[in-house]
C-alpha cells in the first residue's frame, strides 16, 4: 500500500474520468494536484482542497512546477476534442506524453497510471486506439513504472461515447446504422473504473503492468442502444447498413447530436473493432464488486437527467410497432 502522504498529480483532472478520479480520491482525504489549461475553470470542477496548477501538458516548466515534490501520475489525456489540434491528435497526443516522460525523469517521479484503450492491440485498430498504444509505449520508455489499464466505453454521465449513445436515442426512434453497431464490447461503470485506478495506484503489486478493465456484461453496440432505449421509453429500431463509412456516420452523428464530428469521428473509427477484455488478472488484486451495464446506465442517465432533463418524446409513432427491432440489410462479412 502506498503511504497516506503520497502526493499525487492527475493529468486530465478536467475531464470526465479525470474529475471522477479527483473527486475519489479527494474524499478520501488524500492530497492531490491537478495540472489544468484552464486552472480558475478547474478550480470551479474541482472539490475544494484540490491544489490546481495552470498550463499544458506539452509545457515542461508547467510540468516542473506541477510535478514537485509528487511520486505518482495518473495520465488521463488525450487530445481528441471539439477542436482538434493543427498537427493531427495522434501527433499532439504523442507530444504530450514524450513531455510528460521527460518532466517525469527530472522529477523522479516513481509512478505513473495510464488509462488506454481495449481494442488497441487489434490488427486494425484505427488511428484513435493506435494513438492509445503508442502514448503508453513512450509513457513505458522513461523510468517511472507504468501501470496501465485498458478500458472500452465508459459509462458515465458526460463520457462521450456514452453520450452520443444517449443522444442518438433520444432524437431518433429509426436508425441508419453502420457495421460497428454490431461489434462487441465490455462497457465499464464510471465509479468501477475509479475504484481500479484508485486501487492501482494503492496496490504496489499493479506496478508495471497492464490490466483490461470491463464490467460483467459483453454486448453489442446495438444492444446497448435499445437497452438505453428501453430505459427511456423509446427503444429505436435499428437497421444496419454495411456501406456506411466511419466519415459519412461522424458527420451523421455530428448532425444528430451535441457531439461534433471531429470528435465522432475518431470514437466511432474505435468502434470498429472489439473492445473485450482478453483476461481478468485485474480482478484477483482488486475485486471490486461489478456494475452491470443496465444499473450503470440507469444511474447515469439518473444522474445526467438531474442536469439536462430527456427531451420530449420525439415524434416516431409511425415506427412505434418496430420499436426494438434490428433489421440487417446485408450479409455481414465474417466476425461480425
Ligand atoms: N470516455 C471513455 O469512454 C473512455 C474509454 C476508454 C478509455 N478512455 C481513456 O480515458 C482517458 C480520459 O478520457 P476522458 O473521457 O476523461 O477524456 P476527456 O473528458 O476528453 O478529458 C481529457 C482531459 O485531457 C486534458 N488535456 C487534453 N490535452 C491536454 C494538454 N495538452 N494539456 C493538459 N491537459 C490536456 C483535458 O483538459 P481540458 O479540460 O483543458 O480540455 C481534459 O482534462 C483517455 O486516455 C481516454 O483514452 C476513455
């Protein structure tokens, strides 16, 4: 176990893991630091108590004066976003984390907790997931020992793979859907994947590895739309197109929801492939009791419709008799 004076700096404390994390951690009692682009947004998202430093991550004389006197990391980055940055988010992710691995050196830092991607070592992972890799191999090539955790879609209010779940089904009671609808994945509780990161970062024996994180239940994306449908009344019909790019369903996705499409698209392009864990070693050291995905979803739909209620009922009662039907409109090639 890590002693109680551990000082602990979160990269990404903004976001929606990142804030989470903090907040855990926080109530815990655990002094904690949090570099932010934006410190006074921050120090508004943050519990009080939580020291907020200002600057980027690519800023190493921000990093220096974030990471002093700190001895464990929690990298929660990347740079996929509303506005994606001038040289691409693989180029700006990999920057990013070769700053962090240097700063990391100068303050000899002892440890760092990434969390990745489930599906990233597929062979055709796409630029998003492969991006995912590649910040845990430079994050690997520094001296601190690296623990990663790799995880699929997160359920949580504000996670944006959720939430563009959430919101196609809202908005439409028919869909158009491409082939990703049909690949599987190991969807994982908001409050589960923190209690892992919190345990990783306690459980000295997770130094260095690489664990897959997921929820008890393995299911298609397609299930977990008419599961959310179901709860909200409104389960869609689903009807799945092959011939439907991964750019075509970003800018559909982008049209239909608060989501832009320059965010949709490398999420979705992620979605290609299955993201299943390949093992549970992470659930003998830490066996955290699991949230199934209808119990996760329904308290973060709870939690979310206490900020912005579920609009009203979209027309649809033409298409009410297939409600929670899949049509598939072609053979599917193999695995799949
Ligand atoms: N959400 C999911 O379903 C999911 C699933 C699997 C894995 N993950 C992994 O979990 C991690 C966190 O994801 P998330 O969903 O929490 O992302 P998020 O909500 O988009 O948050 C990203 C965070 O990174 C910060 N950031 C980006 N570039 C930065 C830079 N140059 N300098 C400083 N801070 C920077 C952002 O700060 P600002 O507030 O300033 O923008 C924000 O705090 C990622 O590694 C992701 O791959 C997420």
């Amino acid at each position: 176990m890590a002693p109680p004076s551990t000082e602990i700096l979160v990269l990404g404390g903004t976001g929606f893991v990142g804030r989470a994390l903090v907040a855990r951690w926080a109530r815990d009692g655990v002094p904690l630091r949090v570099l932010a682009r934006q410190p006074e947004v921050a120090r508004t998202v943050l519990p009080p108590g939580v020291e907020v430093f200002g600057g980027e991550a690519t800023d190493g004389a921000a990093l220096d004066r974030a990471l002093d006197g700190i001895s464990m990391v929690y990298y929660l980055i990347h740079s996929m976003g509303p506005r994606p940055p001038r040289v691409g988010f693989r180029e700006a992710d990999a920057r990013v984390a070769t700053s962090v691995v240097a700063a990391a050196r100068r303050a000899r830092v002892d440890r760092i907790v990434y969390l990745g991607g489930l599906g990233d070592d597929a062979r055709e992972a796409s630029s998003h997931l492969a991006s995912r890799r590649e910040v845990g191999r430079i994050l690997r090539s520094g001296p601190a020992a690296v623990t990663q955790l790799r995880a699929g879609i997160v359920i949580g209010p504000g996670g944006s793979s959720f939430e563009m779940m959430v919101q196609l089904v809202e908005r439409l009671p028919m869909m158009i859907c491409p082939l990703w609808i049909d690949r599987r994945c190991q969807p994982i509780a908001l409050g589960d994947l923190v209690e892992y990161l919190v345990g990783c970062g306690r459980d000295q024996r997770t130094r260095g590895g690489s664990f897959d994180v997921g929820g008890p239940d393995v299911l298609r994306y397609s299930e977990m739309l008419i599961r959310i449908g179901r709860q909200l009344h409104r389960p869609p019909c689903l009807v799945i197109l092959p011939r439907f790019t991964p750019a075509l369903s970003a800018h559909w996705v982008g049209y239909i929801t608060d989501v832009s499409p320059d965010l949709a698209r490398p999420v979705i392009e992620g979605m290609y492939v299955d993201a299943v864990c390949r093992d549970d070693r992470i659930r003998s050291l830490l066996p955290i009791p699991q949230t199934g995905f209808d119990r996760a979803a329904a308290e973060a739909l709870a939690e979310r419709g206490r900020h912005s209620p579920v609009p009203a009922l979209r027309g649809g009662h033409l298409v009410r008799p297939l409600e929670g039907r899949i049509f598939r409109l072609l053979r599917l090639g193999t695995g799949v």
